[in-house]
C-alpha cells in the first residue's frame, strides 16, 4: 500500500517551522513496519490539495494531511476536501457540546463542530479540531490537527485505526546501532562488505556529528542479527544500542542501570547538554542538574575557577574545564561529571582558540578526569551540537567500559 | 516562476529526523521575496527522482534538491540526474586536488569530485560534495549536500546565485509581530476584520504556546505599516517585534538595548531556557548563567532552598520558586532572575499539582517577585516548551513595561 503524507500550511513553504508532523507520523509507522513513501508541502490552498490528492489516488492510497483545520482565516483543509470530492460537511452537535464545556466562549465553536458527514472521528484531547477519516473506494484520507501536540496526543488512536485497517503480510526486522567517535568513510567500507554478503538485509547510515547511527532492516531475524554480531566486532568499545540509535537514550539507560548519578558545568553549551537528559523521563533518577556557568563570573563564583586560571589560560583552556570538574565535583558530589567549555563563534575567536575549539572534560569522582581539546565546524548551533554528541560519546565510554 | 524544493531522504520518510533542510533554504528565500511552493521527500531512488522533476518541469521551474550526495551506499542522486536526464559525469581535477588536501587518506574522493559536466560549482567549505547547478531548456536545478551545517554554509553562494538569475518584478515588504500570552480565538477576530478592511495586505497567523506569530506582507509599505499600527493598539503592553517573530530574540535584543544582566534557575525546563539565550550570538553581553538544580538535593545546595520548605510545600509550589529566586540573586547578582520548578510528566503528577503544573518566578534585584502558577497541556516536551515561552513572555513583559 502506498502511503503519503500532505502538511498544509504555509508556514511550512515560508520556512517559519520545519515539518516535524511528517517526521514523527513516518518515525511511529516507521516502528510498526509501515512504510511511507513520500512527504509533501503544499499551500493553504483548496485547488493545490484537491489537485494532490487526485494524483495520488490513481494508485489505492493511505494519505495523512496534517493542518489547516483550526479556526483561522487560512485554515482551508475542509473546505478544499469538500470541494474537491463533493463530500457535505455536516456540526457534529455531541462534538460541539462537549467543545462548549471545554473551551467555554469561543465564537468559533461551531466552526470546529463541523465534520465531514460519514467519517470516523478521532478525538482531540487537546484543542478543538477533531481528526477525521474518510474511507474512499480507493482508499483513507485522515485529517488531523497542524499543532504538533494536539496531533502527537491523536497519534496513538490513528496508529491502532491503521494497523485494524491494514495487515501487513510480514512485518520486519529493525535493528539499530550507533557507532560512536567515527564518521563515513569509515564505517561505509564494512557496511558495503556486509551489504554484499547479507543482500536480504537493507543498510541506512546516517552521519550525527561524528557518530554514526545504522539501521539494519531485514525479514530475516537470524541473517540480521549475524550482521549486528559483525558490525560489533569490526568497533569494539564503540557501539551501543538504542531504539532510536541516539547516544543521548544510551548514556540515559546506562546510568540507570548502574545507579550512578550525574551533574554537569557547562559554559559553552549553555544548558542544551543538561536539556538532552532532562527532557527524557525518568532522568531525574540520575540527572542532579548542571551549573551553567556562562560568564566568567559566574565560573569563579559558582565553581570556584581561580582569577588567576581564568586570567593566564582563559576560559576556553584544559585548565579551566579540570577546575570547572573540580568545582562541580565538590559543589554536587555526583558520581560523573562533564565539564565543557568552548567558543562556538560566531566571534570570539583567538589563534590558539579559533571559533570552533571546545574542550571536554569528563570524570568520575575520586578519579582522575579526561579533558580533550575538541574542534568542531561549522556554524554556533553545529559546533554547539557536535560538542554535545561528543561530550556524550566520551561520557558513554567511560561508564560503560573504563569504570570500575 | 514555480520553485520546488525536493530533499532526497530514506532517513526523512523513515522519521529519523525532520526536514530542516527544507525549512532553511524556503526561510532564506522567502526573506528575498522569493516564494516556494511545494516541498517534496522522497526515497533513495532513481526511477522516484525522475518522475518527480519529470513532472515539475512541465512548466518552467527551479528544483532545489537536497541529500544523495555524500559517498555512502544509499546515495544516488548524481546517478539518478545521469540516468534520467542523459547527462555525463566527469572528474573535476581541480576539485579532487583540493579534497585531497583537506580530506587526506579518505578513499571516496574521486567519487565525490565527479560533478555533472557543463554544470555550475558551489564550493563546499565543510564538506566533500560540491554543490552543482545545472541549467535545463525549462529551467535550473540545483544539487545540494543533505548534511545540514554544509547546506547552511553554501546558502549564502546559492542565493546569490538565484538572485543573479531570477529577478523579481517587486519584492513585497513583510513585517512581523508577535503577540503574547495570546491565542488564536483571541486575535483571529481582529485579523479578520483588517483583512476585510486592507486586501492589499496578506496575513499569517502561528500560534505558539499562547503567543502568536503574525506575519504581514504587502507590496504597499504605507497600508502595511498603517495595518502594524492597528495591531499595536488592539494589544497594548502585548506585543513585540522581531525579524523572526521570537520571543526569546525579543528578549535578548532588550536585553542587550537596556544593558542588564540575566541569569536563571531552572528545574523542569532543564536547561533549555538557558539555551533559548545562549544559541544566540552575543548572548554573553547579558547572560551570566543557569542554575539546574534538578534534583531536591541541588534545590537546597546550590540555591539555598530549606529543606523544610521542600518537605511542607514540595519543589512544585510557589514557596520553592520563590525561594530559588532568592538564591538566584544572592550566588549570581544579576539584574533580572528567573525561577521555574514544575512537573513535566508523564509521572510524578499528584492531586494539587497534576502533570503541567510549572510555578514561574520572574523578578529584578531588589523588587518583589512575580511568582505565577501556571498549567500547561500535552506531553513532557510541550510542556517544557509551553513553559519556556510563558517564562519568556513575563520576562519581556517585566523588563519592557514594568522596570523604572
């Protein structure tokens, strides 16, 4: 079955946001073995929906569209769907007295009540726009709300809709692997060997700030894990599993099985390090928290960076991080520590510190810490990004296998 | 003239990441005057490529394409451009000299200097691909690395190049608002009555949290400065401007415009709020730090909240928040503070405090605080980012109307 999604919006064409709709709609069918084949982004438009689904439904189709249902002037999904399939649009009234007790004087009630005549409704927990279902002869059309929470809380009722609408005949094998401190043109030269032997196993890699994620999809449960065997043997110490293959979910569910805690002084990184814990539940069962000592003095007050260390090797220097470690060490007395310090640019640059030069500092108490010299390119966001991947990396090595 | 913009992708459609890509280049365009009308993700595929530009190019058009480029195994965009458009490829001697002097001992190089013969370069600064336009009889189509950080870095040459190429009639003026601790049942009322009113004058409403992003264009500057004005007053002490209509860049540019310092305290959102300020560049004029005191023990270490607070009130409450505050300006004296502990979920929700529950502490050295109980919906992620733009929302509203 042909599966395509359709984001309706001009805010999407306009670059205000990317379509994350489409990434987490793909990345749950993805996990169920469904496949989609295409994404597409049209305009608020009643002429370019109708002409998009037309095209796609030469061949039987499952479509999801995603916006333009709520209750403002360039919200135009029903409408164009009521055009162009000549479909009549009809105020569910149990619809629009539950929406009257929830949302208590909105004028646009009414609007929002107003369903397809003959769809199967989906509930929308958070705002008032419900998802709907139309079955055609040649297939489904879902609609669902364009606001990234109110779909994502819908999404659980439209996955179990289509795996009772659909059967897959076999559902496959999906295993992933995170290579850590590696790139391309490394890890390429063993998954072409390994694609050649196992054809029945499809290969993705895909390059994460020098990590590299592998997803191996195959019908065949043994051949796949033969292939997994052997891309653990070709880099001993540097692979972990995840279900999302990000080291991040790694160093999460290791530290939760080890019963370690963590804390963190981060500078350059400005508190998206501690953000990739936090924002996983149950983090707070290790997570302690981390200073983000941004200015310098904060470093000294805070952490306890001598004047002296902060004046002769600046902030961005080994010396500096080892006392931001120590400091941390001493303030929280957590179990691991990781201390960052860079300049992620785009000024403030130095010769022996060009924009990009980040050291990493990783410890665990009473242990002597690791602190590298790390550069990174590209712009802040990425050498801000690539920092972190490596700082967790270097982290993820030392609990799992340098550690007593 | 019809732009289009194609990422070629198995990781796009298997939801391992969002497009951003897309979102980047229809960003740039959109802030020359130039307007993108469809996004497009498809697979790995050469017969998929083809059909698509196939159908594009039945009327004159520019194709951005995206990804398929780098040496691995699931790239085959060059050789889908070959097969479907009869084009040669040849090795670019200068191009492959050069990567062998930055990418020495990588064993791919000959394979990414082959470029499309009669095509014009992009020089890629991070990376092995070049990018690589080719002019057709209906049109151009322009081949882009997927990698992000070497996408952003070429944009500047392919805009540029657009520029150069395609010359807008009238290059529309945009202006942008954002109105906070809004919604759109609110403003779509007034925006509906100035839309009757000024026809001339598109508009564009995105919710965001309980703010809303506005966005005007007109090829009338006067009518459209004349419909800003309008917007003003209907939201008094409400409103703020920016390029991109963020509330965190509003902040930080009165930030900068006031010469005060901030620094925060922060339990649910984790980090993240300290990120909204330090991704910008020249954050550190303003920013001194970021407390993250996750844990209780922190709460009390690092902050200098009682422990019989904690116990009678609890770390969700406004006692705590209050007390952060405190700590905040005693360890850090910043000018301004803000505090946050909620609860986030999915667990940890009880009777008095359920899931979405985040006290908010907005103040400045010396003057009472403001301490808001506030409730925000959906999951762990959309709460956390609900309550960032809330907090922000205070801050700017305190710092801009309420501070002598």
């Amino acid at each position: 079955m042909n599966i395509e999604i359709i984001a309706i919006g001009d805010e999407l064409l306009a670059g205000k946001t990317a379509n994350t709709n489409a990434k987490l709609i793909s990345e749950k069918l993805y996990s169920k073995g469904y496949r989609v084949n295409k994404h597409h982004v049209i305009k608020d438009s009643v002429d370019c929906l109708a002409t998009l689904i037309g095209e796609i439904f030469i061949e039987p189709s499952l479509v999801i569209c995603t916006g333009g249902l709520g209750p403002t002037i360039d919200d135009l999904t029903k409408k164009a769907m009521q055009k162009s399939f000549d479909l009549e649009l009809e105020v569910d009234q149990n619809l629009l007295k539950d929406l009257e007790v929830r949302f208590p004087g909105q004028s646009t009630l009414e609007n929002q009540a107003t369903v397809i005549k003959g769809s199967h409704l989906i509930e929308n927990k958070l705002g008032t726009a419900p998802g709907m279902i139309y079955t055609f002869a040649k297939g489904k059309v879902i609609l669902l709300p364009g606001v990234p929470s109110e779909l994502e809380a819908m999404l659980g009722d439209v996955l179990a809709f289509i795996e009772s609408s659909y059967t897959l005949s076999s559902v496959p094998f999906v295993r992933s692997l995170g290579v850590i401190l590696s790139n391309e043109p490394e890890v390429d030269p063993i998954i072409r060997g390994l694609q050649e032997k196992h054809s029945g196993v499809e290969f993705g890699i895909y390059p994460n700030f020098g990590n590299i994620s592998l997803s191996m999809t195959s019908l065949d449960e043994k051949e796949l894990e033969e292939v997994v065997r052997k891309i653990l043997l070709a880099f001993p110490r540097r692979t972990f599993f995840s279900e999302n293959t990000r080291i991040e979910e790694a160093v999460h569910s290791l530290l939760i099985e080890r019963g370690k805690s963590l804390a963190l002084a981060e500078s350059c990184s400005g508190g998206l390090l501690a953000s990739c814990f936090t924002k996983q539940p149950d983090s707070s069962k290790y997570f302690m928290g981390s200073i983000v000592s941004y200015s310098n003095e904060l470093k000294q007050k805070l952490l306890g960076v001598e004047e002296d260390t902060l004046e002769k090797f600046g902030a961005v220097s080994s010396q500096t991080v080892s006392q931001m470690l120590q400091g941390l060490f001493e303030k929280t007395d957590s179990d691991y520590g990781v201390a960052i310090s860079g300049t992620a640019g785009p000024s403030g640059g130095t010769e022996n510190t060009p924009v990009g030069t980040v050291f990493i500092g990783v410890g665990k108490k009473g242990e002597e810490p690791i602190v590298q010299k790390t550069f990174h390119r590209g712009n802040r966001a990425r050498v801000t990004e690539s920092t972190i991947i490596r700082a967790l990396s270097v982290l993820y090595q030392k609990i799992k296998y340098e550690s007593s």
